[in-house]
C-alpha cells in the first residue's frame, strides 16, 4: 500500500537528495492505468516518507519525474492497452454481444488515452511526486551537435550497407530528458547543499566521463547514475546502496537519530532462511543490500541471529545512530497473492510460466527458473484454435493450472495457499523455445 506524501517542509533551506525516474523503470506488460504503482516507487515514496519525517527540518528525499517520462510512458501503455483490446475483439468477434462490442469499442477509440493521463495526474498529487518539464529551447543547437556527432545521450547506429558508418539519431528522448534535469538542477538546487540522483536500467545511454563531467559544469553538482539490473528493482537491491549509503553517511548536516527498533522479514523456504528485508525504524530504511545479507541460512536460530544482529549493529555504528535501546523483531510475511502466466504456444499446448508470490510486507519472489514452468494443457488436435474451439475445457485448464500452482509453491514450502489470493494473465507465443 503506498503511503501519502509526508506535510511540506519549513520553508528554509535543507539538504535536499533528488531522485529523477527514467522511462524503463515503469516499462511493463500489465494491462493496467496504475502505470507509476510500480515495486520501486512504492519503496522509495516509504523510504521519502519514513526519512523526511525524521530528519524534518534538516533534511529530504525528493521523487521527480522528466515530463518527457511520463509522455512517453503513456504512449507506450496507451498502444499496449489497446492492442490487448484489439486481440479481445478478435477474440470475441463471433459472440452475438452487441453492448460488450460497442462497450470495447468505445474504451479502445476514445477512453484510453484521458484515462491513463487522469490516474497519473491523481497519482502524483496523491505522493507528492513532482513532473519537472522539457528542457529549454537553447539546448537545441547543443542536441543538434551531438546528434551529428553521435554523443551521449545519442548512441550511433552503425549500418553496412554504408561503409559501417554511423547513422540515425537513436536517443533524442534521452537527450532531452538528461537537459531537462540539468535545467531543473540550475534553477532548483544548491551545489552546496543538494545531491543528485538517476535512476535508471540502462545506464550506458547516459553516463559517460563527458555526460558526467557536463552535468557538473553546467550545474555546479555532481549527479550519481544508479542502474539497475532487475526487471522489477526494489531498494533493497545491491545497486541502492550508493544511494544508502549516501544519505546515511556522506551529509553536510551531521545529526544522531536514535534507531529503535530493527525490523526482519525472512522465509523458510527448501530448508533454508532466507532475509526477506530489514527495516531500519523509525527511518524506514531497508538496510538489506547495505548489510549484504544474500546469504540462506541453514536456520534462524539463536546463534545465527545474535551474529546477524551484531552485524546489523556494527554498520549502523558506522553511520552514527543511536542504538543504546535498539530492539530486533523477526517475523515471516504473510502471503498478499500469488500471480502467474498462463501461455498458450502455437501448438496449443498450455504452460504456466512467471509465478510471482506477494508479501504483506511489501516483499515478492518471483521465478523464472525452469521447475517453475510447466505444462497444464497440450490440445490432442493441434489443428484446434483458441479460444473458441476449446472453450468447453477452459474452465478446467484454469482449474488445474491454480491447483498445480499451489502444489508447487507448497513443495517449495510457501504454506498452503488460498485459491482466492491467487490470478492468473493469459499470453500467446508463437514458438516454444
């Protein structure tokens, strides 16, 4: 569940930490209008939220989005969501349901667009997310420029068919997402104060000795580019520890917080622990990837939790807080809900692939391993279509994909789980690979 924006600060300056949001970390298959309710930004608006309440006043987390972002995101999920649209029409084109035709019909051609743009507008009042806009029209020679010459932000196309010589102008939207955070760190920000901050999953179509080098000559502040190696980042992953580490330790403003109480999340899963998160209050910060704890447990027993707990201690020793009261508190999560995929191959045969498991705690596993994608269905006339000629056992390939799903995760040690916390997406391949 995310949290609303904490209540505006004192006016006076404070030591200020930006965080910018690329286009990639919202890219997502899912047909949803919830674009920006993604894993990673519900973390970083509890870690926000939890961090500038305790250092009100004195310092602050603060969560910007380029207006060419959200532009383009919309676009994106725009043509998915009516592409799925579409595919249902075709689906559905024989049923005899004039209301659901004209009902489809209607959402494809005129809703979709507005619809998204208003759940993102309610989205960011709702967080305190700010929409920073496009850069200024002076930077236009300048984009020109590196276009010809093929400099990051812009990344050269080579073709062969033309002596190998780089063409195309791939990374315009990059170019002008990385000037329009350099004019917002102009106006806003004070070098002697503030820090910057990128985040990213494709760290290469901007950084570079020359892009870092521009940022600080044009600003007077050095910016951090954290990329992200997962699909779904969180911050707990290994690459937020800069940032962590950051704003706990490299600060202009010295202050001793008192931690109070450690809270751990951990699964025992295959006969093994496994640390789910550690969370650091009242800060709410979650110093997994900081303690490197990617370690499974053969258990969590007395002796493994006092070495933890002393490892936990010493690095928040390091960065100065009070822990002369501090409390632990090892729990396991609850299961929230359990998603998978449901995918139908061009020969009919059905498999269950991406199984995702939800905690309440904000925590999810998710695999993609082999053993976790199996078949459920294989069509005895592979001349058959789907839906249509099939749709007299479709009730039942579901059935049996949700019991088979529960067997495996409860083989795995997830519990049992309830069929009423669980879904399921249907997809299409045209190969099985």
């Amino acid at each position: 569940m995310l949290t609303k924006s904490p209540e505006k600060f004192s006016e006076r300056k404070i030591e200020s930490y930006y965080l910018f949001l690329d286009t990639n970390l919202f890219y997502s298959n899912k047909v949803s209008y919830n674009i920006f309710e993604i894993i990673l930004m519900r973390d970083l608006l509890y870690l926000r939220n939890g961090f500038n309440k305790v250092f009100s006043g004195y310092k602050a987390i603060k969560i910007l989005i380029p207006k060419l972002v959200v532009d383009e995101i919309y676009s994106i999920k725009e043509y998915f969501i009516k592409a799925e649209i579409s595919k249902f029409q075709n689906q559905i084109k024989h049923l005899e349901e004039t209301e659901l035709h004209n009902i489809l019909k209607k959402i494809h051609d005129e809703t979709v667009s507005h619809t998204l743009e208003l759940a993102g507008i309610n989205f960011f009042s709702k967080y305190g997310v700010e929409i920073i806009p496009y850069c200024n029209n002076e930077h236009l020679p300048t984009i020109i420029d590196k276009s010809i010459k093929k400099e990051l932000p812009f990344k050269p196309k080579f073709d062969d068919k033309k002596n190998n010589r780089p063409v195309g102008d791939d990374g315009f939207k990059d170019t002008v997402i990385w000037f329009s955070i350099i004019d917002y760190v102009k106006t806003h920000c004070n070098p002697d104060m503030d820090h910057i901050f990128f985040l990213t999953t494709n760290q290469k179509d901007f950084k570079s000795d020359q892009t870092i080098l521009e940022f600080k000559e044009q600003t007077g502040i050095d910016i951090e580019i954290i990329d992200f190696k997962s699909e779904n980042p969180r911050t707990g992953d290994i690459e937020f520890t800069p940032f962590l580490n950051y704003i706990l330790d490299k600060s202009h403003v010295p202050i001793s917080v008192k931690i109070n109480t450690i809270n751990i999340s951990y699964l025992e899963l295959e006969n093994k622990a496994e640390i789910n998160s550690i969370l650091a209050e009242p800060i709410s910060v979650n110093l997994n990837s900081i303690i490197k704890c990617k370690e499974k447990f053969s258990n969590l027993g007395d002796e493994n939790k006092k070495r933890l707990n002393e490892k936990i201690k010493d690095i928040l020793s390091k960065f100065r807080f009070d822990i002369s009261d501090l409390s632990f508190n090892y729990y396991i999560p609850e299961i929230e809900n359990v998603s998978f995929v449901l995918v139908k191959y061009e020969n009919q045969a059905i498999y269950v692939d991406d199984i995702n498991v939800v905690y309440n705690d904000g925590s999810d596993k998710h695999m993609f391993d082999v053993n976790a994608f199996f078949e459920v269905y294989t069509n005895p006339d592979p001349y058959y279509c789907y839906p249509m000629e099939i749709e007299d056992v479709i009730e039942d390939i579901q059935s049996d994909a949700l019991t088979k799903v529960r067997n495996y995760l409860a083989e795995k040690g997830y519990g049992s789980i309830e069929p009423e916390s669980m879904y399921f997406e249907w997809d299409e391949c045209y190969e099985l690979i």
